[in-house]
C-alpha cells in the first residue's frame, strides 16, 4: 500500500533514522530526522548512472547508490566466513584423524592381545561340538544295544537318561543346535542325565541309522561301526592331545595411567591468537669436530640450516658424544677416552666464547663416563666402563661440586652409548650389551633391561631420544624407534643406500621438534656425512654440504634461546 493511513497522501520521502516512508505532512513528526524525497533518489540514480566513471561522486545517499560495492563487500564477507569455518573443519579433521590413528592402534593391540584366547575358544567350541556329537552316538548306540539284548520287547528296560519319546521332544528350532545354546545347558546341567532330559531334540533317538530290527552277530557289529566312524570324523583321538592354554590378564595400573597422562598433555588446542603471541623458541646445535673446535647451526627454520658460527678453537682434544652435555649457557664435558681417571672438567660459554678446564671438588676424577642433566640442579655421570661396580656421579651446577650419589653390581665391558633424563630416572643405552640401565634418582635403585636388537646391526651406531620415552637407534643397516617401557620396537625409514651414504661411525643424533610441531632428528659427522630425518616423510635428506670438519665421534648438542 503506497498511501499514507493518516494523511491520505501518496508516500513521496524516507525517514532513515526511523526507516519508514513518509508522505509530505509527516515531516514535523521526523523533525531533525535525515530522510530523502523520491524525486531526489532518482536524480542522484541517474546521475551516478551517467557518471558511472566518476571517482568524486559526492552523493548524499551512498547507501541506496553503491550497491554494487555493498554486494561485493558482503561477499567478502561471506567468503572470509568460509574460510574460517573450513580451516576450523580442516583442524577438527586433524584432531579426528589423530584420534583415528590412536584407535586403530588400540584395536589392533587389543586384538593381538585377544588373539590367543579367541585362538583357545574356538579349539574348545570345536571340540564341544564334536563331544557332544559323539555323546549322541553313544546315547543312540546306548538305546539300540538296550533294544538286542532285551528278550521281552514289551519289557525294555531303557535307561531313564536315555529314553525319549517323540511326545515329550522340545520345539526343534536352530537354537538348540547352536554352541553357546549348548554350553548353557552344559553349565546348568548337574549330571548327565539332566543334559540329555534337557536336550531331547539335539539326543532324538529315532535316527534310522541304528535301526534294527533283528537281533543278530551282524547288526551288532554295525552299531559298533557307526559309532567308530564318528569316533574318526571327530578327532577323537586328538582332542586329548590339545589342551587349551589359560591366561591371566596382568594390568600395569601405574604405567596405564602414565601413557593417559601423557596423552592428555600430548594434544593442546590452541587459538593461532595465542600460538602468534607465544614468542617462537630459536633452536641450535653446538657441534664440536675432531679438532676440537666448536660450530653453532641454526636449526630454527628447517627450511633454511645453516652455521652461525664456524670452528670456534678451545684445545686440541676430540669431545667425545657421550661425555658432553649443556645446562643454560655452558656446554660441559667430563672425564676421558679411556681408562686414565681425569681430574678436571671442561666447560664452554656460549654467550663469551670463552672456555676453562676447572678441578673436580667432591671425587677424585672420572674416566669414559656417559653425562646427561637432569633439568633441574644436576648433571649425572654414569662411570662404568670396563668395570665390575657402576659408579654413579652426580654434579651440581650451582655449587660446581661433585658426589658420588650411587654405585650398582653392574659389571660392563663396554661404553654406555647414550645416557638421558626420563620421568626421575636416568637411563643408560649400552648397545654393544644390550641393554639398558634404569637409575631411580630418588630410591637409587638401579635394574638392567634386555633389549630386543641383533648383535650384527651394533658395528657402528647412533643414538638420541625425544625426552617422551621413546629411544632412537640408527645403526649401519637399520634405523629403530624403541619404546623404552614397553621395548616395543618400530622400524623406521630402511633405505639402506641412503644409511649406507651416511658412512656410519658411533656419534650421538639429535632429536627436534620445531615450533610448527614438525619432528626431525639429525646426524652430523661432518664433510659429505651430515643428514637429517623428517618424520613427516619418513626420510632422510642430506643437509650441511658445505660443512669441511670431520664430526666422527665427536659431541652434538641441541640448545634453545
């Protein structure tokens, strides 16, 4: 209706405070209001249509003139709404598809775990049903036999377990004939007696094979036969011989409840908000060389490793990848390459480049010790190569002294390869052995662990560990993920030519994790021999090409600042 209910005036304006149509005499009540008369709409309409190209138009109703531009804009709109919704599905699909991952996982654990029970259960069903088959023939036979040797057939003495007669038979449904059906009936059963009165259709005894209807040497042996033959057909002789195996479920509730914990600390949710306000950590390795010289690569952007500082002097001494460690701004390393006992330690600023070799305050020196920290106060040296008492030293960082914490009847010939912090234990690798040393920081107990590697892959190897309980082994033919709990062990990339390129020598890897959450470990030993693995790919890549040092042996440590 385009007249005015109280004035009865055609509607000629728009009030957009109000956003009504006005006709003449309603202006006084929209007094101060901004509205526009019709006449004027279409004159600036079309003058923005024969002005189209004009970048000044100044009209006074852009609202109903740039239509076009309101469309667009709420295109936009529209399309940065999409995007927002479609990366919030791409991330919800990812935590889907992690979860996914993680169920598969446990399916396939839980079914290996079931796998000999249901191996058991199905042994035993079948040989319930071939039990109970034959339990039927001599039922059958039981009655026919009864039926030869009576003389007086009104006077057959049937044996009460026995006798069915076709007017007491239960329904005969599929039911009755299924295994568990008949397992039920097994357990309720008290004798029997009971089994077959409640099992009249499975033990029907008007089974025409052992019909007879003379009594004669012949007919005898038949029923005989017959009951042989199903002797055979169902193993009969062999169902003694194949017990089922019983099993005991045992549930490490402590170790459960570890993995939970670590599950819910594995998977954050965070909003990119807080993820760009986080100040993005800057990874290095600190990598010594033979010579001992010190480098620092820059392993931040994975895209772009590269050295920011090269063949740093401090002595003429190889620094070995077992005796060093970092704690802050010093990079440590501790006792020898033999069995000489060395009374000072080394240490390295970072931050001044500057390095002192400093007297051990609390023990009388240390030989080929495998060092690593704690996190906290200490630096732990295992010392126990080629000796029948491990002796386990330990180093405070704030007071620069040194204890002997704890000794173990731990007799070994041969290095610890690898020594690391896990959960408030120290665990030492010795591959040559293995085997794995657990050290409890707070009861000082100390057991041994086997683990489950060939002694032919141990000639040259490489290990490091990403601090969460898993232990990384890279050896001349093979590289291994192994769960130090569990020892489950998982075989990573097998390229062998690749392996082969790297030209193996016994050297520490370094795991990282970057701040876009990729993981990769590396491997430097130096000119033409240092690589890096991405777990993403599961592949390894050669990396640093223009690096001259020879790393063989020698310490790579990661930092952060």
């Amino acid at each position: 209706m385009n007249i005015c209910s109280n004035h009865k005036r055609t509607y000629e304006l728009i009030c957009c405070d109000c956003n009504v149509l006005m006709c003449s005499a309603c202006t006084p009540q929209h007094r101060l209001h901004l509205f526009y008369h019709i006449d004027g709409i279409k004159s600036e309409i079309n003058s923005s249509n024969n002005n189209n190209n004009n970048s000044n138009n100044s009209s006074n109703i852009p609202s109903l003139l740039d239509i076009q531009s309101n469309i667009k804009t709420t295109f936009d709109s529209l399309r940065s709404a999409v995007k927002e919704y479609q990366q919030l599905q791409q991330t919800e699909d990812e935590i889907s598809n992690r979860f996914k991952d993680l169920h598969e996982f446990l399916v396939l654990e839980e079914h290996k775990l079931k796998k000999p029970i249901i191996d058991n259960k199905e042994h035993l069903e079948q040989q319930i049903k071939s039990q109970t088959t034959i339990m039927k023939s001599l039922n059958l036979m039981n009655h026919q036999l009864n039926n030869l040797i009576s003389d007086d057939t009104d006077n057959i003495q049937q044996d009460q377990s026995t006798k069915t007669t076709t007017s007491s038979l239960s329904a005969d449904t599929t039911d009755c004939y299924q295994i568990s059906t008949i397992m039920t009936s097994i357990s309720q059963s008290s004798s029997h007696n009971e089994f077959i009165q409640n099992n009249n259709t499975l033990f029907n005894l008007n089974d025409n094979r052992y019909s007879i209807n003379k009594i004669d040497d012949h007919s005898l042996l038949n029923v005989i036969l017959e009951h042989n033959n199903t002797l055979k057909s169902n193993n009969h002789n062999n169902i003694k011989h194949n017990q089922p195996q019983q099993y005991q479920l045992i549930t490490n509730d402590q170790q459960l409840n570890q993995i939970k914990s670590q599950l819910q600390s594995t998977f954050k949710l965070v909003s990119q908000q807080q993820q760009q306000q986080q100040p993005k950590k800057q990874s290095y390795i600190l990598s010594t060389d033979t010579t001992g010289k010190i480098s620092v690569i820059d392993i931040t952007d994975h895209n772009n490793i590269h050295f920011t500082q090269q063949d740093i002097p401090t002595f003429n001494s190889t620094l070995y990848y077992y005796c060093c460690t970092i704690v802050g701004n010093h990079f440590y390393k501790f006792g020898s390459t033999g069995m000489g006992r060395v009374l000072k330690y080394f240490r390295y600023s970072i931050d001044n480049q500057t390095f002192d070799e400093i007297k051990m305050k609390g023990i009388e020196g240390c030989c080929a010790v495998s060092v690593c920290y704690d996190g906290k106060d200490h630096i732990y040296l295992m010392d126990g190569f080629n000796k029948p008492i491990l002796h386990i030293y330990r180093f405070n960082i704030n007071s620069s002294t040194f204890e002997e914490y704890s000794t173990a009847n731990i007799s070994s010939q041969y290095y610890h390869h690898l020594t690391f912090h896990f959960n408030n234990c120290i665990y030492s690798f010795i591959p040559d052995a293995k085997k794995i040393v657990k050290f409890d920081i707070k009861t000082k107990k100390t057991v041994e662990f086997d683990l489950p590697i060939e002694s032919q892959y141990l000639q040259q190897r490489a290990a490091c560990t990403d601090g969460k309980g898993y232990l990384f082994f890279l050896s001349d033919t093979r590289f291994q993920q192994i769960n130090i709990e569990t020892n489950e062990i998982t075989n990573l990339d097998r390229s062998t030519a690749v392996i082969a390129n790297m030209k193996m020598n016994c050297h520490n890897l370094i795991y990282h994790q970057s701040n876009d959450q990729k993981r990769y470990i590396y491997s430097l030993q130096g000119k033409d021999k240092n690589f890096r693995y991405s777990f993403e790919h599961n592949k390894w890549e050669s990396i640093l090409q223009n690096d001259q040092s020879n790393r063989i042996h020698c310490a790579n440590t990661l930092f952060h600042i």
